[in-house]
C-alpha cells in the first residue's frame, strides 16, 4: 500500500532535517569544535531519525496487519524490537 501522502511529506521533511543536522555535525568537527557541542547535535539528528523510523515503521505495520501478513503477536514483536 505505501505511505499516505501526509506521511509521506512527513518522512521526507524528518529526514531532510537529519540530513542538514549531519552536515551540521560534519562542519562542527572541521572546524574543531568541542565534543560536548558534537555529542549534542548527534543525539539531535539520532533522536529526529528515530521519530521517522517510528512513521516508516507505523506504515509498515498498517500495511502488513491490513494484508494480513503479520499477526498481532508478531506486529508486537517488531514493536518491541524496535
């Protein structure tokens, strides 16, 4: 089935944003930052890649539990694990 069309704009902004938060973070260290400053702007990017990981995976269990591929055991299963 796929994404929605919001959630599909939702994910790609999530992700367009981690990708200008690494960039960020690459610049941070050529330019000698201290890792304080650099360990912050990671948990940045990792805690927005995580929220799109959380909507790529939302899709994905729809999809899977509409289809029935995938029991509810196993959608908790991957829940879990994720």
């Amino acid at each position: 089935m796929g994404f929605e069309t919001g959630t599909r704009e939702e994910v790609l902004n999530r992700l367009r944003r981690v990708e200008g938060q690494v960039r960020g973070i690459q610049r941070l260290i050529e330019q000698g930052a201290h890792c304080r400053k650099v360990a912050s702007q990671v948990k940045a990017a990792r805690t927005a890649l995580d929220a799109a990981g959380k909507l790529v995976l939302a899709c994905y269990l729809a999809d899977s539990i509409a289809a029935a591929d995938m029991s509810e055991r196993e959608a908790i299963d991957m829940i879990i694990k994720f």
